[in-house]
C-alpha cells in the first residue's frame, strides 16, 4: 500500500519555521530571501555574493555565468552535521561535482555519494576517502562495480537482484564490500512525478510490498564476501515536509524486525536518502532540517524500543540542498519582444545549462542587476535562446518595464541539477562556475570552447 502524504511541497507546514535554519540578514533580507545569505545589493543596481559583484563577474567571465558561494556550501554542511551529529551527512554528488566540491565537503566531515565510475573517479582522483563514499544507482554497470570495489568505496547500495550475483563476484575471496539495500518503503513524496522514488511504480529499489526487498536481504546474507549493514531509501526530492520522512522511518524499522525475526541479524544502519527541499521562489519554505532531525530521531528511536532492536547508525544524503542555495546563475538579455499578451525575455542561456524547467516545469525568479530602473515593473517571461518552446526560465515574473537587450539577469537557487544536468544542445557550450568567498572569485570550471565540443568529432 502507497501513503500520499506530501502533496502540496510548497503547501503550509504546520510544524512551524525551522529552528537551524540561516539567520536572518540584517538587510535586504525579503529581496534575497532565496539568495546566498552573503547576498547584498550594491550601488547601481548591482548586487554582491561572497563580497563579488554580479555585474563585474558577467564583464569579467562572460554570460552565462554560474557563481557559487563557497561559504554557504560549508555553511549548509555545518548546519546537517550540527542538526544530526550522531550521523553519517553523504552529499549527493549527482546535484553538483567539482574538484573543489568534493573538497568543501570533505572538509566540512561529509561523506559522498555517487552514482557512476566517473563520479567516483573524480571524487577519489582529487582524495576524497573512498571509504566514506556510498555507491547508488538503478543500473550499476559492471565497470562502475569493479571501479567501486577496486577503489574502496565504502557501501554499495544494491538496487536489483541481478547486482547481488555481479557483486558478490567481482569481491575478491579475501575481501569483503559492505552493502546496503534500496528499499521501496512505498511512500509518495516529492516536488514532481519525475522526482517521486518511494513507491512501487518506479525504476528505484526493491519493493517491501511485494517482498524482493526481504528477498534480496536473504540472498547477500547467504553471500560471504557481501556484508550487509543496512538498508537504504531514497523517497524523493524537493519534498517540503517533514511527515514523509518519519512514515519511511517506520517502515524501514518494520523491515529491520523483519530481517531480524528471519534471519536473526541486527542490521547496523539505516540510510534514509536525501530529497530535502529548497525555495526556488520567493515564499516557498525549504525543508526545516532541524525539524526533520527531531522528528526522525523520535520516530527511530520508539520504534526501535517498540520492536526490541538496537537504533541503528542514521546516514542521510542531501544533495539539492546543500549546494542548490549557494549558486547563482547570471544571464545577459539578447532580445525582448512584446506580443498582444505577453513580454517575452529572452537570455543567452537556457535549457543547455538547466534543463530543470523542461523537464519538470519548474519555474525560477530572476532579478534585474547591474542598473538601477525606475520604469514600473510588468509582468514578463523570460525564456531561453534554445529551439524549443519548454526553454522557460520564469512566467509572470516582475522586471522593471524598460528591460532591454544587454540588461543583465541574475537567478538564485541555481547551485542543484542545473549544471550537472547541462547538455550539449545548440552546441551553445557549458558556462563556467566561478567560486566566490570574502570578495574574490576563483574559476572553478572554465567555460566550454566551441573547440572543446569540436575535439570529440573525429569522423567525416
Ligand atoms: C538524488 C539522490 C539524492 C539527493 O537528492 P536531493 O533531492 O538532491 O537531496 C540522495 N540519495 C539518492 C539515492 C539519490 O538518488
């Protein structure tokens, strides 16, 4: 059976604003609300994150442009770990993976998930511990299995039956991989079907409903080279709320009896994925983390008292919000055309550098910078230069009505699943990502060359 319980993520939450949420700043605090809290406004019209201005940034790398604010990054770390310092914080590399990333947040103590032998390579190439990376993904292949084990990785969450065999082979005999499985715990939670992975009707895991969960727990434990510590959900993402979260909890602590009861083993961890929500708009409430450690901390430990079991090692695995906050995208205006209805704003970048809008219609609040207007505001779309109509960045969004050609437009929430989703349409080129932290900006990823995408095309 399926629980909907989250079907509103912007909706109100009656648990109230989140205790370890950012401080409130002192100014310009409703105009930056989903800003970087080191967001100010600047003379001209300007604005400032990590102390860089915008507008210097756009003349300096070019538009389009990614910022990334270094101390908010660390920041959001810091608040997981003080909000669940019993567990292991994974940061769900998928969102947004540099060099530099892996660095921020190994420094700040977290962990890494990765989903693929290249993010694992880029991980431990630049010496992120592979003991502290869990492995996640529906399709493992076998070169992103044998990379795990021949690396290290720490856990490997096992998603299909067929993975248990490959595994527990590629082990060598005088070793052995710890594994978690994925479970489907049959909760509906999240901001978009697309993003819905807790109940039966999707790719992720294995389903307790109909028993190949507790299957595959029976077959790696009959697996001497396979150790199983635990088992793993992942329900979903930008879930707002916290009640999703505490009914898994019950659930994957109704499977630990299970396993126990069975098989007469105490499984020592419990991961319970990421998915965590961040306001994309102005007066959409992220997830309040320091509620969800509560809740989730009450609900395990009454039902590990309930069925007699040991509370076992929490590990979560939030990706979105711990990067998607700190980034800032910046765009140049091309053209304005104003139609019967509407005004359309089109900028020199789109769906190639976040293809969030085309897929899940997802929709952003860019704010003009770099000129001060006093023209009054109306109500435009802004869209993207790329050949398709869903290239959508904002509808019905206010910019000052002389919004021309050159103008420069700023978007906040743009650090998660913009970048790392980015393609090659148009053969427009991927943007660079600037880091900026007490007033200096360091190029992180260079812009891609028109020789970059050449390079690859070696037939004729
Ligand atoms: C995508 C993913 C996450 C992170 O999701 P966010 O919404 O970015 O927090 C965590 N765990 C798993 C298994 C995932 O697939």
């Amino acid at each position: 059976m399926t629980i909907s319980l989250s079907p509103d993520p912007v909706g109100p939450d009656p648990v109230g604003p989140d205790p370890v949420g950012p401080v409130p700043r002192r100014d310009d605090a409703e105009d930056f609300a989903i800003w970087p809290a080191s967001a100010r406004s600047a003379a001209d019209g300007d604005a400032t994150v990590g102390g860089v201005s915008l507008a210097e940034a756009a003349d300096r790398f070019g538009t389009p442009v990614y910022l990334l604010d270094e101390d908010e990054v660390r920041e959001r770390c810091r608040t997981y770990r003080a909000a669940f310092p019993d567990a292991d914080i994974v940061y769900a590399a998928k969102a947004f993976l540099s060099r530099a990333v892996a660095h921020w947040v190994r420094e700040e103590g977290l962990g890494l998930d990765v989903c693929s032998a290249g993010e694992l390579g880029l991980a431990v190439a630049t010496g992120f511990p592979p003991e502290r990376i869990v492995m996640h993904g529906n399709a493992k292949s076998p070169d992103d299995l044998r990379a795990a084990v021949r690396l290290g990785v720490g856990r490997i969450v096992v998603d299909s039956a067929s993975e248990i065999a490959r595994l527990a082979a590629i082990v060598p005999p005088d070793s052995r991989q710890q594994i978690m499985v994925r479970v489907v715990p049959g909760i509906a939670a999240g901001g978009h079907t697309a993003v819905r992975t807790g109940t039966d009707d999707q790719k992720f895991g294995l389903s307790i409903a109909d028993g190949s969960a507790q299957h595959a727990v029976a077959r790696i434990l009959g697996q001497p080279r396979l150790e199983l510590v635990g088992i793993h959900c992942h329900i979903g993402s930008q879930i707002a709320t916290v009640k999703p979260y505490v009914a898994a909890v019950r659930r994957m602590v109704g499977l630990l009896a299970r396993v126990r009861d069975q098989h007469g083993v105490e499984l020592p961890q419990l991961d319970i994925g990421g998915g965590h929500a961040i306001a994309y708009r102005p007066g959409e409430r992220p997830l309040p983390v320091g509620i969800l450690a509560g809740r989730v901390r009450a609900e395990l430990e009454d039902g590990c008292a309930r069925a007699r079991l040991p509370v076992p090692r929490l590990t979560l695995e939030p990706g979105r919000a711990v990067i998607g906050p700190a980034g800032v995208a910046v765009y140049r205006v091309l053209a304005v055309k104003r139609t019967g209805e509407r005004t359309f704003v089109a900028v020199d970048g789109g769906m190639s550098d976040n293809p969030r809008p085309a897929l899940y219609g997802v929709r952003y609040t860019p704010r003009l910078i770099g000129r001060r207007s006093a023209a009054a505001p109306g109500l435009v779309t802004v869209v993207g230069r790329h050949c398709e109509a869903g290239d959508v960045l904002a509808d019905g969004v206010p910019l000052p009505g002389d919004v021309r050609p050159g103008d420069l437009l700023a978007v906040p929430a743009a650090g998660a699943y913009h970048l790392s989703m980015a393609s090659g349409y148009n053969l427009v080129g991927r943007p660079p990502v600037i880091a900026v932290a007490q007033g200096r900006a360091r190029v992180l990823i260079r812009r891609e060359s028109l020789d970059d995408m050449s390079r690859r095309d070696i037939g004729l």
